[in-house]
C-alpha cells in the first residue's frame, strides 16, 4: 500500500515537471521508473556552452532525499535504464567546488550542494537541516540545477580537467 501511495506521488511529481518544461520550452526529461534524465546546458563566463546529463533518483521518494548526480552526455536515451553510476566526479560540472563537490575533503565527497538542500549527501553534512519533500519538487530541483550552471563560478565539464 505504501509503495503504491509513493509510486503515486512520485508520478504526480514527473506530471508537474512535464508540465512546467513544455510551459518554459525547456528540453524534456527522459524518466525510466523512479529516475529522471534531464540534459542541461551548461554557459562559461566567454559564453561557450557544454551539455551535461543530470540524473535525478527518487527510488527512496519522499521518505528520504532524491539522489542527484551525473553521467556521461554522450549516453543515448535508449541506453539511460543501463547507467548505474550517477556519482563519477568525471561527469560533474566544475565550479571550483562551490555548487557541484567532486573531492570533498569528507565522505560523501561527490555530490550536489545547492542551499537550501535537496540532495541525499547535503544532509549528511548538514545534520542540522531536515528534508523538506513538499518542498523540493522535480521541477526545483532541475530549475537549481540549471542556475547553478550559468553562475559565474561555473568554469568547465570536469571530463576536460581529467
């Protein structure tokens, strides 16, 4: 019964982001069961673009936070059920671990920290804060994201770094 009620409010939450990409002409999101694919564009500071693959895991939905994180680009949307790996700092944009952590000094040390949080690793660092999911839907979730990546700190996709 539980597991219906979530499935169910998790489905609510991909029809309402759905819904706000076609309203704001953004790129579609690919879902497979629990996991929204969504392609962001990425801006650096001389205005060249880079397009990076954000993968957004709801499985634990709402009991606990999504899991956020990224992979290969060049992954074709037939392919998304095979990507197991969400947390490979290749994948993660560069912004001088400002929003986006691929060597923090402690474990979890990959991950997305956007405030207020929304990832599973933002609470483990901030014990103090409480997952909100009334809160933070798909749709803010991928809003955050893509501010983050046309802030000024943003600087590169870390693959060009490696």
């Amino acid at each position: 019964m539980e597991t219906a009620a979530f499935d169910d409010l998790f489905q609510r939450q991909v029809l309402a982001l759905l819904s706000f990409q076609e309203k704001s002409g953004s790129t579609r999101p690919t879902v497979t069961g629990r996991k929204v694919f969504q392609r962001l564009e990425a801006v650096r500071q001389d205005g060249s673009r880079d397009w990076f693959l954000a993968v957004i895991d709801g499985t634990e939905f709402p009991l606990y936070p999504f899991d956020v994180g990224f992979a290969d680009p060049d992954t074709e949307d037939k392919a998304y059920s095979k990507i197991a790996e969400i947390k490979d700092p290749l994948w993660f944009p560069f912004d001088g671990e400002t929003k986006f952590k691929i060597a923090f000094k402690e474990e979890p040390r990959v991950f997305v920290c956007i405030q207020p949080g929304f990832s599973k690793e933002y609470f483990v660092h901030h014990k103090n804060e409480q997952w909100n999911p009334h809160y933070w839907t798909l749709s803010r979730i991928i809003h955050q994201l893509q501010l983050a990546l046309r802030e000024p700190a943003y600087q590169s996709p870390n693959w060009e770094r490696a």
